[in-house]
C-alpha cells in the first residue's frame, strides 16, 4: 500500500511539474523590425528613451529630414545627451557661471553633434564590413563620411561562440578615428544596442546607452561655450 502511494505521489509531482512549465513560457513569436511610420515618429512614440533627442532634433532643425529622407540614423538615447549637458554645467559651475539648458544651446551645435550619427541611404546591419579593432589589417571595418563630413569607422564585430571564433551575434560598432588615426585601438567608439528597426524612410540603430554624445564630452562643451560666450 505504501508503494502505491509512493507511486501516486510520483505521478502528481510530475504532472504539476509539467504544468509549471507550460504556465512560465510563452511563445512570443519573431520580433517585427518593422514600423508604420518615419524615424522622428519612431523616436517621437518612445518618449523614455528619445524624448530629448526628438528635443534637440527639432532645435536643429532636422525633424523634416529625419522624417522624410531616406538615411540610417545611429541614435544616441537620452542619457548621452545628459552626460554632455551634466558636463558643460560642472564646468560652467567651476568658472562661476550659470547653469545653462537645453534651449539655451545654439541650434548649430545640436545640428553639429547630431549629424554625426546620420548615414545617407539604408544600411541595415549586414552590409557593414567587419571590424577587429585588435587586427584591424585583417578586418578594417569602413570608413564613412556621415552627414556632417565627420568621419566615423563603421563595421561588424563577429563575436566567438561555445569558443568557436567569430560564429556568435554580430553587433555594429562605430569608432571615432579622427580622434588618434595612427593607433585604432584608442579611438572613442560605441557598440549598437538594438539595431535594424526599420521604419518608413530608413534604418534606425540604437547606440549603447553609456555612450557620450559626440564621442568627447570636451568637445562638446568647447563648442557650446563659445556659441554661449558669443
């Protein structure tokens, strides 16, 4: 009698078991990377992360273009800019000026920063060339000529897998060489955090959010103090 119970018990733990698992996993299905609309809407409807870039994107007088252009927009998230900003403040703050906002930037210096991140044309992740920045001979990446005329390196790191070399996930980094162009390894960069969203008039990447807005704070701060002291 006892075994039986042993036995009944057995069977119960795994039909529970069984049951668990079928509450704690759900199929969502492939993710669309499409989207009804243009990138500034695309950046417009999640304000959590792009409330200050669509900002400063109307500051710079790119909303049309950003909406209506066919181009590859490597966007920084909120955060970037609010490195920048925290900053130019701490050194307004060290040379007794005021603090200063958003608005108060020129419209020239967020145009300036911002299109260094935009691509004519649609590049979506799989037509960049691939890039070791500890064998950059062997893999270069590309150099591309942004909106502005800013340089950036742009490629593909080949990450290993269960160590097998380069068979892992892609990710697109972006590498400013115009920063030290005989020694790539120490160049400002960026790894793209979510890439390929493809909304109507062009590819939208999203850049690491620990990512400085324009590469070097100290640029930034030098260009918007002298708009600011103007």
């Amino acid at each position: 009698m006892k075994r039986l119970h042993l036995i009944i018990a057995l069977v119960f733990s795994i039909l529970l078991l069984n049951a668990c698992k079928k509450d704690y996993y759900v199929d969502g299905g492939l993710a669309n990377p499409h989207y009804n609309g243009s990138i500034y809407d695309y950046l417009a409807s999640n304000p959590y992360w792009f409330d200050t870039i669509s900002y400063i994107i109307d500051r710079a007088g790119m909303k049309e273009m950003l909406q209506h252009d066919t181009v590859t927009f490597f966007t920084p998230t909120d955060d970037a800019v609010k490195v920048v900003m925290d900053a130019l403040n701490d050194y307004r703050y060290y040379n007794i000026q005021d603090s200063v906002h958003l608005e108060d930037i020129d419209p020239e210096v967020w145009r300036h920063f911002l299109s260094m991140y935009v691509l004519k044309g649609k590049y979506l992740a799989k037509q960049f060339a691939r890039v070791d920045q500890f064998n950059v001979y062997a893999y270069p990446g590309i150099n591309y000529v942004m909106d502005g005329g800013y340089v950036l390196n742009i490629g593909l790191i080949y990450q290993n897998y269960n160590n097998v070399e380069a068979v892992g996930p892609r990710i697109i980094r972006l590498t400013d060489i115009t920063y030290d162009p005989q020694n790539f390894q120490n160049n400002p960069s960026v790894v793209v955090a979510t890439s390929d969203i493809q909304p109507n008039n062009g590819v939208l990447h999203v850049l690491n959010n620990n990512h400085v807005f324009g590469f070097r704070g100290g640029t930034f701060i030098r260009l918007a103090q002298q708009y600011l002291e103007q």
